[in-house]
C-alpha cells in the first residue's frame, strides 16, 4: 500500500494564497452577488438539457455545480478531495475503485479524516474525526457511487494539490470528457481551462469563490459548463 500523502498541513495553501484585500473584495462580492448568484442558477438550470450525468471531480467543484442547480448528487466525489496523485490513479480505473471498501483513517496531523479505496487517498475534508462521521462518509459514498452514471460521465480537475506536467500528460490519456482549470494557459492541451484571475500563480487557487458582481464563480467565468455537459 502506498503511503499516504501528508498533505493536511499544508490546507492553508490549498485553501488559495488571496492577499487579506483580495478576500475582504471576496466578502463583499458575496454580498453584493447574493441574488445575481440566485438568479444565474435559475438561468443555468433553465438551459441544462442533460440532467441525468456524473461528474468525478477532483475537489468541490462538482458538489457545488450539482448543489447551484438544485439536482440529485450522481456521484460520490462530493465534500471531499483528491490530492492530484490521487485523483489521476483513480481516475485510471475508476471501476475498480469505486468497488472497493472504504477504510476511514485518522492521522494525528490531519484534522478531518481520510479515507482509503486500496491504493487511493481521499481527503475527506468537510467531516469530523469521530466514528460518525467516518460512517457517514462510508454511507455517503456507497450511495453515491451506486448512483453514478458511467455512460454519462464528466471529469474536473485542477492544477492544484500536486499537479505537474507527468500527470497532466496521464491526465491526457484519460478517455472522458475532462476539463482542468489552470492558472496559465497549455496551448498543447484542449481540455485546460485557463482561469486568468489566477494567473502569475503556480496554481489556481478556490475556484468556487464568487468572481464578480454578476455572481459567477471563477470556475464559470471563462469556460460555460452548461454548453459542455449539454454537449
């Protein structure tokens, strides 16, 4: 077995670098978008015509596209997230992972708990360290992965949390209909969505924050995830 990445003590820098300005305009923004937000889910939703498909995404990106227009989880990537190792061998046989259990572990350095599918590190950061919550997690995935719909099937990723060209290249080869958002521009990958918000970064950082006034997100705001799953 692999040993698992010890990556919890670095949250502060998966959490996004945004200067203490940057989250102040964040708040603000949050504020000030609260019904644009409100009516851009209505819009979106309105337009979305395939409604019946699974995203396996490497962080909250799908919980919170699946949670903005109202519609049934189909898929157990949700409250949780992958280190980029992690979610690229998932990703390689997905199939053979989604059947396998689900051991919930503890480090002393992590303060959420992790969860184990073989070889597979998941980071379950939206739970407690408490016997409960690990057998919520277990029940949660479980069900959802019974739900997912593997003939409809979506994939989004980042180029945070380890990414590098290796697995980008590995990322490539993955026969799904995939994106990646990245805070610079890979002419020579189709797939990678640059988010200039980010960019001069090494990596992008929370992409579920609000962008704007209008209430976009920075995942939607130079990419239209609706004409892609429609698509």
């Amino acid at each position: 077995m692999r040993k698992v990445a010890k990556t919890a003590k670095t949250k502060k820098v998966y959490e996004g670098e945004l200067s203490l300005t940057a989250r102040y305009l964040q708040k603000i923004r949050k504020i000030v978008s609260k019904n644009c937000r409100k009516k851009l889910n209505e819009s979106m939703a309105a337009r979305l015509t395939n409604v019946d498909f699974s995203i396996l995404s490497q962080n909250c990106v799908g919980g919170m596209f699946y949670h903005d227009l109202g519609l049934r989880f189909l898929s157990p990537t949700i409250n949780l997230f992958f280190d980029a190792e992690n979610f690229i061998r998932f990703l390689e046989r997905p199939q053979f992972y989604t059947t396998q259990p689900l051991r919930m572990i503890h480090l002393d350095e992590s303060p959420y708990p992790l969860g184990q599918l073989d070889d597979v590190t998941i980071h379950f950061n939206h739970y407690h360290r408490d016997y409960a919550s690990d057998n919520e997690c277990i029940q949660k995935w479980n069900d959802r992965v019974a739900r997912i719909r593997w003939e409809n099937l979506y994939v989004i990723a980042t180029d945070r949390d380890g990414m590098n060209s290796e697995l980008m290249a590995r990322f490539n080869q993955l026969p799904y209909r995939k994106i990646m958002y990245v805070a610079r521009p890979y002419g020579q990958y189709p797939w990678a969505i640059y988010l200039p918000a980010f960019a001069g970064r090494p990596f992008v950082g929370t992409i579920t924050g609000i962008a704007n006034f209008k209430g976009e997100r920075y995942y939607e705001t130079n990419f239209d995830l609706i004409d892609w799953i429609n698509n």
